[in-house]
C-alpha cells in the first residue's frame, strides 16, 4: 500500500489476474460477450448473474460472471428458458465436479498401488 491507502500499482495489475475481479464496466462486458446490456442487466435483475457494484453503485463484472453469462447466452440461443439454462449450468457444475473428484480418486489408487494397473478403472456403465 502506498502512503495515501491505495494498493500498489504491481498489486492494482495483479488483480486482473484474479477471475473474480470486478474489472469490466457493464458495457465493456456486453462488449466482450456480443450481447446488447439489456440482457446483462436482465440476468441480474432475475437474481442469476449478480455483478459486483462499484462506489458510485455502477455495475462491475469480473471474468468469472462472463464465463457465466456467455454459458447461459449460448443455452438461451438454443431455446431453453432461463430456468432451464440455470438448471442445465447446475448439472454440468456438477458433473465437471465430479469428473475432476473420479480423476484425483484414480490418481489416489494407482499411487496406493504404487503404479500397478493391474485392470483399468472404467467410468461407462457396464465397462
């Protein structure tokens, strides 16, 4: 921190690489996504996608948001309904969830066997 209480600029830049940095401005971010701001503020005012809020009460988003909005703009364009597509988002959290946890659960057995395979671990049903 500098004298006067603001960050250092290294650390003002570092935070950019932060997902969850509020760095856009509402139009910065329809920008980046191709989409009108309407739909942005849409998503918020039905409680899905809540950016951040600058002092003077301007809307921020950070990197993580876009990832979340351009998911349900896509779902959105193929015709589901917001509900859905919030549904939908939830499901595949979950499974990306729960391939990553089966993958470190693989990594936990072949360590414990000390790298012996003696027969692939199979995640079809029936394999």
């Amino acid at each position: 921190m500098t004298t006067d209480g603001a960050p250092e600029p290294a650390d003002a830049v570092r935070r950019l690489d932060d997902p969850d940095f509020p760095a856009l401005t509402m139009s910065q971010a329809a920008a980046l996504l191709g989409v009108q701001a309407a739909f942005l503020r849409s998503l918020d005012g039905s409680g899905v996608l809540q950016p951040h809020r600058s002092p003077g009460g301007h809307r921020r988003y950070s990197r993580h948001q876009l990832v979340l909005a351009a998911r349900l703009r896509g779902l959105l364009d193929e015709g589901h309904t917001l509900a859905s597509a919030e549904v939908i988002l939830g499901l595949q959290d979950e499974l990306a969830d729960a391939r990553a946890d089966t993958a470190r659960l693989r990594d936990t057995v072949d360590r414990l066997r000390g790298g012996q395979d003696d027969e692939p671990v199979r995640d079809t049903p029936g394999g």
